[in-house]
C-alpha cells in the first residue's frame, strides 16, 4: 500500500510538470554541465561529463559536430546491430526478396494457403522495421556520437515517413541510416536525399505524379512540412508548379527499364529504386516562388531543391523547428532570429546553425527546463540505469514507445511526432511512464531477456553511481529529496528518481 500512496504523488506531481519545472543547477557546476549534456545528448553519460569537466564544452562539443567515421559502438551492441537483415542486405536486395514473396503469395489459388503466406509476408515486413527500431535504439544508447544521433531522430521526424504505407517497413531503416550520414551537414543535403529515396516517393505518392495525371502530395508537404513552412510565402499556384516539376520521379522495384522513344533514353536516371522516367515528366515551363523553370527533365528538380534550400523561410522555419526541439515550446524570437542568418551565412550548414545556438544566452538559460518527449524518457532512464551495460533486447523499450504513442515509424501524418510538452504531459502518460520507472528501477524491465532464453537475466542497475551524486543529486527538488527519503528499498529508490519531475525535464 504504500508504494502505491507514493506512487500516487509522484504520478500527481508529474501530471504538474508544465508549471513547476525544477530549478536548474548553478552555472559552472557539474550538475549544469550535466544538464547540458542531457540536452545535448540522448542522457548524459560519466564519461561525456567527466570529458566535459576535463576539456571544456567547447571541445566535446567540437568532437559532436565533425563525428567523422561511423561511431564504434560496445561491441555487444554492434554485435547485435552486425547481426540484423538490414544491416547485411542493401536494400534494392531486400526489397526485390519481400517482393518475390509477396507476388507468390499473391498467386496461391488455395484460400486458407494465400492468407497464410500473406500473413507470413505482413510478419517479414514487419519485422526488418523492427530492426530498424532496435538499431535505433541501440545507437542512441551507446553511440559516442550522440548529438548526431539526436540531429538523426529529428531529421527523420522532421522528414517523416510511416512504416505501414505499402512496403515501407523495408525501406525505413536504410532511409534512416542516410539521414544519419547526412545529419549534421547542408540542409540541401538531406533535402536532396529525402526528394529521392523510394521511401518518400512511395509515402506521399510521388510515384503517381505525372504529366497530366498531376498528384500534389509530395509537393504541397515539401514546401509546408519540409521547407518554407506554413506562411512562409508560397501559394496553391507553387504547390502546383511544384508537382508538375516533381513528375516523372517515382519508384521501381524490378530489374526491368521502362521502354522509351530514342529522344527519352538520355534523360532517364535510375539510382537505386528510385527512377526518373522522361516518359512521365511535364516538359512544359513552370514559374515557382517568382523564378522560371525550364523544362529540362530532372535538372529542374535540382534547381527547385536549391532554390527551396536557400530561401530565407527556410532558414527561419527550420531553425525555429531545431530550436523547438532544444531549447523551448516557444522558442525566443531573437534566438530563431540568429540562428536564420546563420543558416544563410553559412549556406544551410546544420553544425553552423547548432553551434550559434547552444553558444546563446537562451539556451543556458533553458537548461532543465524542456519536457522529455517519450523517446527521451525511455532512452535517458535505460541510459541512466545501466550506463555501459549493454541491453540485450530491445523490445520492452519499444514496447513502451508504442505505449507512450511515439513508436519508431509510426507518426502516420506528414507533420512527424509534436515536440511541445502538451501532448505528452497527460494523466495517462505520466501514469505509463511510472510503470516503466518501476520496471526498469526494479531490474525487471526484459532488457536482458535473450529471445529463446526462458528466464530473464538477472538486470538490477546501480543508479546511485557518480554520476548521480556529482550531476544529479545537486538539483534535486526537495520534494524529489524527500520521495527518494522514504523508499526503504534500492528497487523503491530507483523508482522514484526515474518517475520525479525532475528527470522528466532536460
């Protein structure tokens, strides 16, 4: 009963979280260098602090910026990531795999035969985007390079695409791997790489887009969502000169080469699974945001894409997006402000825009004070809790993803998951996300539960560690204090500090 009575605060407490904040840490101190490095990263870790402490921010933050080679990774999780589909197959390979069974499935004549074979399809897809969830996960938890890996989870949220739209769930985990490449360099980059990759052609139906059978999907999302942004000063005009630019750019899941008059053959691109089709493309002039197009095939894609790229609405819309994501609901006008021109004086250079920001007043003055999306809940506790004790099975975390309504892949809409405090702050969510406090406190989370092992492997973490007392502890609120007074186990202890209000916040 009186877990249950504790409990019951703490959830109430929780539910409070959008006016009372805890205070943050003294500046200078390890706790605030903490802080920084909870916002910086997926959790701050006792190694990036005591790097920190060491060097300066400066330098860490340096490292974060110019990542270099692709990040080793403890050799447990990269044992387990070598070990995925995804990672072993190019994804022209799998994709051409699922469609061969799909198309056989699709030709068995026996009822109860074909609806087996199809659910057998539907359990393969799913699976590789399980995969992709679970390298996801593991990279966030254990990658060196974790702003990079924040900067991956924002551009795919920002660029969003939804796992169950026809085959996507193939396609997600290499669409993620690219944005990740890409994810601290030039915006015109990863706008580039997202206007080709099948898994945005396919999701907002680009592949359908063609001279005289004009679908707009793609377009009107790319200036909205992806680029300008609402208000940014585009008109239903632009959305239309936009697709009929984007026709002819689709996708193509076989070997075969579409036949094409003698005066096509030199402006058909394949690269990939991704085609351009002259066959299918507007030739026609287009006028977009005041500037002519040409009818030149593909090229007229490029200069749209660096037209877009460049274009101060851009700038404005994307950095207030990044500065949503990192320093406040409401970001401060004169903070997207800078970080705009920035943006333009730099020619979209992502680490550029960063760098402004996390150098202003603003966002030291932020530290402590953004509510944990349940992606950075869940990720922060497990990377608190076990530290470099590498998880074993990464289900149970996306499990509470999908409890928590924000599962890898899963945002079904365009505009990607809200990143404000309001639509994850409820009653039932906070509730949920004491169940999973409890189970990850207790040791009984499944995280080390090996698939066909029987028993779970014995998983208590130790969170009363250095970096708790050197990071933590010191800006504790008192009634978070008082909580973690009356617990009378570790398992009770742990609980409590995973579930208060001051670790909802980074």
């Amino acid at each position: 009963m009186r877990i249950n009575l504790l409990a019951t605060a703490l959830i109430l407490s929780l539910a409070g979280c959008a006016s009372g904040p805890p205070p943050a840490a003294p500046g200078g101190s390890a706790a605030q260098d903490a802080l920084w490095l909870d916002r910086l990263s997926w959790g701050a870790s006792s190694a990036d602090l005591a790097a920190v402490r060491r060097s300066g921010r400066a330098t860490w933050l340096d490292a974060q910026l110019q990542p270099g080679a692709p990040a080793a990774l403890p050799g447990a999780a990269q044992a387990q990531i070598q070990a995925l589909v995804i990672t072993q197959q190019p994804l022209p390979v799998l994709v051409q795999q699922m469609e061969a069974q799909r198309k056989a499935a699709d030709a068995l004549t026996d009822d109860t035969a074909k609806a087996e074979a199809q659910k057998a399809y539907q359990q393969a897809l799913t699976k590789l985007a399980r995969e992709a969830s679970a390298r996801q996960l593991l990279q966030a938890l254990y990658s060196p390079n974790q702003l990079q890996e924040q900067m991956t989870w924002f551009w795919f949220n920002h660029f969003n695409v939804h796992q169950y739209k026809s085959n996507l769930r193939v396609m997600v985990g290499d669409y993620e791997q690219g944005l990740r490449q890409r994810a601290l360099g030039r915006f015109r980059d990863l706008l580039g790489y997202t206007a080709r990759h099948p898994a945005m052609l396919r999701y907002l139906d680009n592949e359908q887009n063609a001279a005289n059978r004009i679908n707009e999907n793609y377009a009107r999302e790319l200036l909205e969502l992806h680029t300008l942004g609402v208000g940014g000063g585009y008109s239903q005009h632009d959305v239309q000169e936009l697709a009929r630019v984007l026709t002819g750019l689709g996708v193509n899941l076989t070997d075969t080469k579409p036949k094409l008059k003698p005066a096509q053959e030199a402006l058909y691109h394949r690269d990939g699974l991704t085609e351009f089709n002259p066959a299918r493309h507007d030739f026609g002039e287009k006028t977009l945001l005041g500037i002519t197009v040409k009818g030149q095939g593909e090229a007229e894609l490029d200069q749209v894409l660096d037209l877009l790229a460049r274009h101060p609405s851009t700038a404005h819309y994307v950095s207030r997006k990044l500065a949503q994501y990192f320093v406040a609901d409401e970001p401060p006008p004169a903070l997207v402000e800078r970080m705009a021109e920035r943006w333009l004086q730099s020619d979209g250079r992502i680490g550029d825009v960063l760098r402004a920001m996390v150098a202003s007043p603003e966002f030291e003055a932020s530290l402590g004070r953004k509510f944990k999306d349940p992606t950075h809940y869940v990720v922060s506790a497990v990377r608190l809790a076990y530290a470099d004790k590498v998880v074993l099975n990464t289900g149970p975390m996306i499990g509470w993803l999908y409890r928590l309504g924000q599962a890898p892949y899963n945002r079904q809409t365009p505009d990607g998951y809200a990143l404000d405090e309001s639509a994850w702050a409820g009653p039932g969510q906070m509730t949920t996300r004491f169940e999973i406090a409890r189970a990850i406190g207790s040791g009984s989370a499944g995280l080390f539960k090996v698939e066909g092992e029987a028993k779970d492997r014995p998983a208590f973490p130790q969170i009363a560690n250095p970096l708790y007392y050197e990071g933590i502890a010191p800006r504790l609120a008192t009634a978070t204090q008082q909580a973690l007074a009356q617990a009378t186990s570790p398992q009770e202890w742990n609980t409590y500090l995973l579930a208060s209000p001051d670790f909802m916040h980074r």
